[in-house]
C-alpha cells in the first residue's frame, strides 16, 4: 500500500483509498470446481453405460439430485443398483456437494433415491 501511494504521488496521482485497493482473498475449496453441474455430469458419463441415462442434475440442501434412467429389460434392484453409481470419496465433487442423492428411474416409475454422501 505504502508503495502504491509513492508511485501514484511521483506521478501526479491520488493514490487509491483503502477500500478501493484490491486484496487477494484466499480461495476456498468451493471455488476449485467451476460448475459442479458440469462435474456431475461429467461423472455419469464415466460410469453410465450407453444404455442408461441420466437428467440434468438439480439443486437441493446440500447438494444435488440426479434421475437415472434404467434400460428397458435391466433385472435387479434399482435403488441397489444406484449405490455403486456413487462418486468415489476422493472425487472432486465433495468439494461443494455433501450429498448426492441417486433416484432410479425403472420400468416407467420412480424408485427410493440413494444418497451418497461424503
């Protein structure tokens, strides 16, 4: 600041006030991920087969909530399956996310959401 205001008075000009003077906030990990919608997506594109597919996630407490439609003809349980679409623990969504919550789409119904949680 002192230097600041030594060069602006050599050049004929006020220096800034105190509250106009820029300082670098220390960034917190929620602004390490750009779109944390873009991340979700991004992770069910890895681990979606090219028969399922998920809608665009949407906000909720915490974090978001994602629809994953089932293929037509898929056996098992559907909530159960969701489980191991979780993120892994270290996955940069838990960043800004403390939950993400899973809700299967099957046989034209909406099933028990999971939620994955940091």
């Amino acid at each position: 600041m002192a230097l600041a205001a030594a060069l602006a008075l050599l050049h004929g000009v006020a220096p800034p006030a105190s509250a106009q003077v820029e300082t670098e906030a220390p960034l917190d990990d929620r602004q390490s991920i750009v779109d944390p919608m873009s991340e979700i997506r991004r992770h069910f594109r890895a681990v979606l087969n090219t028969t399922w597919w998920a809608e665009d996630p949407e906000r909720i407490p915490d974090g978001y909530r994602v629809v994953v439609h089932y293929p037509d003809g898929w056996r098992g349980n559907p909530t159960g399956k969701a489980m191991s679409f979780c993120p892994e623990r270290d996955h940069r969504l838990w960043q800004v996310a403390e939950i993400l919550e899973i809700q299967p789409e099957y046989d034209n119904r909406r099933w028990p959401p999971f939620e994955c949680r940091k």
